[in-house]
C-alpha cells in the first residue's frame, strides 16, 4: 500500500487515468465489432462505411497511447483487405 503522500496521489492519478482508458478501448473495440458484423453479413457498402468511422476512433485510441501505433496500423489495414474482399 502507498504510504507517502506522493504516492497516494499517484494511485489516485493512475485510477483516473485507467478509467478513460478503459472506457476507449472499449470504444475501440466497439467500433472494430460494428466494422466485423457488417463484414459478416456481406453488406459492402456498410461495412466500408463502419470502417470509414472506425478508423479514427482506432488512430485516436494509438494516439492517446491505448494501443501500440503499429497494432492500431495493422488493425486498419486487415480491416481495410477485408472490407475490400466483401466489396468486390
């Protein structure tokens, strides 16, 4: 357990923090899903445009340092093939 001071306040910063970032993921993952089901159900036109609103909500989450840069580069682009396989 924290005993100085300082330390107190770093867990109650690290709470706050892990609260915002939790609730991004989940965000991100939220969008991911909607971009998977559309996929799944073989509507290209809904599914280019659930990536269209994904992919910034997944660059964000990189930005804010939820997720690695490449890991939300690589999401996109598997996404993207994929989106583009039901298209054609």
């Amino acid at each position: 357990m924290a005993n100085t001071p300082s330390a107190k306040k770093a867990v109650r910063k690290i709470e706050r923090k892990t609260e915002v970032n939790k609730a991004r993921r989940s965000r991100m993952r939220t969008f991911i899903r909607k971009v998977e089901e559309a996929i799944a159900s073989g509507d290209g036109a809904a599914a280019k445009q659930a990536l269209q609103s994904a992919q910034p909500e997944i660059m964000r989450a990189a930005t804010k340092g939820v997720v690695h840069k490449n890991m939300a580069a690589r999401k996109i682009s598997r996404l993207a093939a994929r989106v583009k396989a039901v298209s054609a």
